[in-house]
C-alpha cells in the first residue's frame, strides 16, 4: 500500500506570557521582552497536523480529516482554545509556554490519540511569520 501523509489546519486563539519563575524579573524581560507582558499577550494559532500511514483500500484514506478534527478538538483545543497557556490548560502545567514548549506538549497529547495512524508533523504558526516544526524527536 502507498504511504501518504494528510495535514488538518485548524485555528484557536490563547493567551500566555513567556516567563521562567527560576530567573529575576529583569532577566525574563530582557531575555522574552514583550513576551514577558506580566498582563499577558495572545495570539491566533494555526495548527497543522500531519498523520502518516498507508492507504486504507477500502476508505481511500490514511485517515478520515473529520475524524483527525475530532481527536485534535477533543485533546488539545477544547482544553487551549480562548483560554491562557499560562493558567488553564493542563497539557501545559509548570511549563514556560514558548512556542516550542507549547507543540512539544500537544504532540505528546496527540501522538496516543491519533494511533493506530502516525503522527508525522505538527506545525504550530505563532504569526503569519513565525512557526515551530516538531516531529516527535
């Protein structure tokens, strides 16, 4: 069977501040600057999420993309979506929510979630300029 990867973008909105309780307030701000906002900032997310697997021959695909919605509403957006990183979403306890912490965390909800399809990719866009890759390495 032919092994495809299939990507679901889907959106959220979330608030956080980029902060490390173990440094001074002075070095948080001079190392995250405006990310450090004590007040907080947000952002508009996009995820991509890729699953890779083999062609079902009898559905055509690797996995149904409603079905990938579903799991990735269930696991991750529910919890994420409108809420602040920082204090409601518990996927991301005790953990500085760098963009990088931030996709690193939703794969490891993810991952066990999607099987037994793949988790090939996440993509999580901060901005239209700036995203993180992760591969689960």
């Amino acid at each position: 069977m032919p092994i495809v990867t299939v990507t679901r973008r889907l959106r959220f909105n979330a608030a956080h501040r980029v902060h490390n309780p173990a440094l001074s307030d002075a070095e948080n701000a001079r190392l995250f600057g405006k990310c450090n906002n004590p007040n907080w900032h947000g952002h508009n997310y996009t995820l991509d999420v890729s699953v890779r697997g083999p062609v079902d021959e009898r559905t055509g695909y690797v996995i149904d993309l409603g079905v990938l919605r579903g799991i990735v509403e269930r696991e991750v957006l529910d919890h994420t979506d409108h809420r602040n990183f920082n204090l409601d979403v518990p996927y991301m306890r005790d953990i500085n929510p760098t963009t990088e912490n931030i996709i690193v965390a939703m794969w490891r909800v993810l991952a066990p979630a999607i099987a037994p399809a793949t988790l090939q990719r996440l993509r999580l866009w901060e901005t239209e300029n700036n995203y993180v890759d992760y591969s689960g390495e």
